[in-house]
C-alpha cells in the first residue's frame, strides 16, 4: 500500500492513474517530475481539483509546474520538436519546472484553493 490518504488515492484515481502507479507514491511524489504528468492529462489532473474537490484555482500557473503537450513558442518550433523527439528531451529536460507533491496537491484539497506564489512547501504545509 501507498500510505497516502484515501483523498489522494481518489485525486490520483481520478487522474488516471492505475492502482499500481498509486501504490508505488507518497507525499514526496512529484507530477511532473517522478510520474511524468504533462500537457492535456496535467490539465485534466487540475481540472479535478477544481470540479471535484471545488477547488479556486485563481493563483495557478500551468506553466511553473508542467511543459505544455507541445513545447515551442510559435507553430514551426512546435511541428520540428514534434517532428524530431530527441529535440523536444532536450528542450523538456533543459526547462525548469517547479516540483508539485502529492503532500502540495493534499494541502491545496484542504484548503480549497491554490495558494498565492511560493506559499506552499514541498512536504505539503501551508
């Protein structure tokens, strides 16, 4: 078993994630960084906070926490990092994204909102 609490197994359920990713997490686990959450499923992940736990994610920016679907700044960066996978790793891995726990995700549910920049830590204190 996990050890998270049954809201996270629930968030993480809701998110997708299969019983055995679930069971291998802890509080410490990051989103993006250890289970490799991005794009449309990151944004679908944050649209269960908000629809189920009825979240206020007013002070939420996508972009501090998770890459887009497709990284690039205009049309043509998309299509060749699309085009060339070895270019988007490179570019994934030299972005600097903020880590978001599973301990964050329990605070901001509690809370029933995102917290104004850098007022959550990462073992999920407020």
């Amino acid at each position: 078993m996990s050890g998270l609490t049954p809201v996270l197994i629930n968030f993480l359920k809701l998110c997708g994630l299969r019983q055995s990713r679930i069971d291998n997490c802890d509080l410490n686990t990051r989103l993006y960084h250890d289970l490799g959450i991005y794009g449309e499923v990151a944004e679908g992940c944050m649209e269960v906070l908000v629809n189920a736990y009825q979240v206020d994610m007013t002070n939420f920016d996508f972009k501090t926490y998770f890459p887009l679907e497709f990284p690039g700044k205009t049309g043509v960066s998309r299509f060749l990092l699309w085009q060339i996978p070895f270019a988007r790793r490179i570019v994934e891995r030299k972005a600097d994204y903020s880590p978001l726990t599973l301990g964050m995700i329990e605070a901001i549910i509690h809370s029933k909102q995102w917290p104004s920049s850098c007022s959550v830590s990462n073992n999920g204190q407020a």
